[in-house]
C-alpha cells in the first residue's frame, strides 16, 4: 500500500519515530500532510532537552516570521523557552515582522534578557530603527529602563547614533535629565564625546536642563573646557544657548571660565570674554579674580590680561 494511502493514525505514528529533517521532509510533501505533521514536528522539538537546544527557538522564530500565530503561541505555552531571553534575541538578529509576532503573541516587550538588557536597549544597540519606533507604541514599554545606570538614549548617545537619538527624544517620556551618579547626564556624555550633531539635538529640546550637574558637580559648560576635541566648538554651542549660565561653580569652586584660565589656551578664554553673560570679575576659592590666575601664570596670556583690564575698566565707567 502506498504511504499517502495509510491512515492518519498510522502516518502519525510513524513521523512520531522519525527524526526532525525526515518528519519535515513529510509534511512538506503536500497540503494534507502539512495540516496533519504540523503538530508533530512541533512535539518532536521539545521530546528531548538536546532536540530544544537545538530546533527550539528557529522553530519559535521561523513561525513568528511567516506570522504563524497559532504555531508559535504553542510553542511558547510550552514553557520551554526562556521569556526573558527570547525578544532579546529576536531584535538583535530577526527580522521586524518576527519581532511584531512575538509580542502580539504575548511575548513581554519589558521584560530583560542577556547582560539584562530590555527589547529597547537591544534595538538601540543593534542600530534597529523601525524595531525601537514600534517598541516606543507598545503599551507598557518602559521607556527610561536602565541597566547600571544607562538607558536606552544613552546608548544611543554613546554609540553617537543621531537617528536612534532623535527617535528617543521623539517620545515625550524620554528622560534627558537623569541625574549623576551612576552614569553622567546625557548633556555631558555628548560633550565628552565632543559630537556636535547630538549635542544641538539635545539642546533643541526644551526639557533639557542645560545647567545639570554631573561629576564633581561639574555642568556641560565645565566637561566642555576640560575636552580636548572640538573644544571651542562645543563651548561656542553651549554658550551661545541663553539658558545656559556661565557662572556655576563646581565642587572646587571654579567657575567655566576659571577652568579656562587654568588651561591657559587663549582661544578658549577669549571665547568666555566674548561672552557677556560670563564674570570676568568671580573670585575663585582662593579669593583671585581671573585676571589675578592669568597674570600669574607662566605663559603669554598678555593679549587675554589687556582684554580683561579694558573688560573691567569698561565696567567700571559704565557703572558711574
């Protein structure tokens, strides 16, 4: 009798005792076969622990993929496999629609998976835009999920992603202003990565709070002095921001523009003079104005002290 020709039970039977490639290699013969093997194959995945180490989640991911619902619930309701690791997975190397499948199937869009990153770290890392806009409209995504300090915008700061950036202050429940410690504030992470494209698109955003204190109660204005890279730069973006205030002192006591003095590039202090918000006259711990620090130190500073001296003449003429 030919194969196709036995009953249901006796095919059922014998794709029961046959290997995984042999029991695919039956269903894929035709319709009748698919509908009723189908559930075998499944079943024979999850017959033995080595069978699930290795067939379990490509059986999982191939059916979301193809949107095959029903198959991929049941595997999940299998209890096989792990929650916590499988749309960890699945956004690091599967497609979009994979992803999508899983979650309408049930699959935890919050929950942490390897290194305990969530969905929305693993998208963000893996540079998945299309994934971390549709994890953004899921309901209860956890937006500023953190993992030893760091959420999902500052890794994408920290990777210098501009795209992943601006979809995460897209959403109104991004945090740009978590405090220091842990990890530094987003504004001083994208200051000492000296990324300029970042650093306008945070200060474009009106919930940002320019002036936060990060490291040794240092602002943006203080990490930016201390930059080698594109100094200037960065300071010429802060400074030219009217809520930025120039004049905070940090844990030593040193305002932005003491910490430039003691640099001693006289590009950089001319920046800070060409600033009027900046005062040029704000003591230091030690009780020494600015022009005191340039005068004493050992470099030619001579075209910064004149400036300084006809800054504070100035000052004092007007104020008569």
């Amino acid at each position: 009798m030919p194969f196709l020709d036995l009953p249901n039970e006796i095919i059922l039977q014998i794709a029961r005792d046959q290997d995984l490639p042999d029991t695919n290699a039956l269903l894929r013969t035709n319709r009748r076969l698919a509908r009723l093997l189908t559930h075998v194959l499944i079943d024979n995945v999850f017959s033995t622990n080595a069978r699930l180490q290795r067939y379990g989640q490509s059986v999982l991911f191939c059916a979301a993929n193809r949107q095959d619902r029903l198959t991929a619930k049941r595997v999940l309701e299998s209890g096989h496999l792990s929650g916590e690791e499988i749309l960890t997975e699945a956004v690091s190397s599967m497609s979009d629609t994979t992803v999508r499948t899983l979650i309408d199937c049930g699959v935890d869009a919050t929950a942490k998976g390897g290194s305990r990153l969530t969905p929305l770290h693993t998208a963000v890392l893996k540079n998945r835009p299309a994934i971390v806009e549709y994890l953004l409209g899921v309901d209860g995504i956890v937006v500023n999920s953190h993992r030893i300090g760091r959420t999902p915008l500052h890794d994408a700061i920290h990777m210098g992603n501009e795209e992943m950036v601006r979809l995460l202050l897209r959403d109104k429940r991004t945090e740009l202003n978590r405090p220091y410690p842990p990890v530094a504030p987003a504004l001083h992470l994208a200051v000492n990565l000296a990324n300029k494209a970042i650093i306008q698109l945070l200060l474009a955003d009106e919930r940002l709070d320019v002036n936060i204190r990060g490291q040794s109660d240092k602002t943006p204005l203080h990490e930016a002095v201390c930059r080698d890279k594109d100094r200037n730069h960065i300071l010429s973006l802060l400074l030219a921001d009217k809520r930025i205030d120039t004049n905070l002192k940090n844990r030593s006591g040193l305002t932005p523009f003491h910490e430039a003095i003691k640099l001693g590039c006289e590009a950089t202090i001319r920046i800070f003079l060409n600033c009027d918000a900046v005062d040029i006259n704000g003591k230091d711990p030690a009780g020494e104005t600015p022009i005191h620090r340039a005068i004493s130190l050992d470099c030619c500073l001579e075209g910064v002290i004149l400036k300084l001296m006809r800054l504070m003449l100035a000052k004092v003429l007007l104020s008569r």
